[in-house]
C-alpha cells in the first residue's frame, strides 16, 4: 500500500492533506496579491532549499527559504522560512 503525504508550514501553522493546501494557496494569494522570484537553491541532506523573494500586498519584499521533503519524485512536504 502507498499512503501519500502532504504537510506545509508556514506562518506557525501545519497544513495537512492536498485539499487544505490547495485551499491555503488559494487563499494566500487572494490575500497577498503575491509573485515569486527564485535566488538560489542548495541541497543539504536530501531537502532541497530554495529561496525566494516575494513582492505582493504586504510591507516589505522578503526572502523565504522554502524547504522542501521529497519522497522518489514528489513533495511530500513544505516548510516556509523567513
């Protein structure tokens, strides 16, 4: 059997399962208005990161780092850094 996971982290909250992720980037960018410009990626111990910078509705332009959990070929998780 193969059981799929999906969690994201971001803004002290866990999102779990594809349908409330789906929900909470729809909402995100309703709310922010927000565009993404990738700067770099690394990979340290099997999660990639890549950092970003965000422009949208909010104060400022920051960088994230978004670090990603893969299993095989597919994310299996996220988690969103400032």
């Amino acid at each position: 059997m193969i059981f799929q996971l999906a969690v994201l982290r971001d803004e002290g909250q866990t999102i779990e399962g594809l349908a409330a992720i789906k929900q909470w980037k729809a909402e995100t960018s309703k709310k922010y208005q927000h565009t993404m410009e990738p700067l770099a990626s690394v990979q340290k111990t099997a999660r990639p990161i890549v950092t970003n910078r965000l422009t949208g509705n909010f104060p400022a332009s920051p960088k994230l780092e978004f670090v990603f959990r893969l299993r095989g070929n597919k994310i299996v998780a996220l988690e969103i850094r400032s």
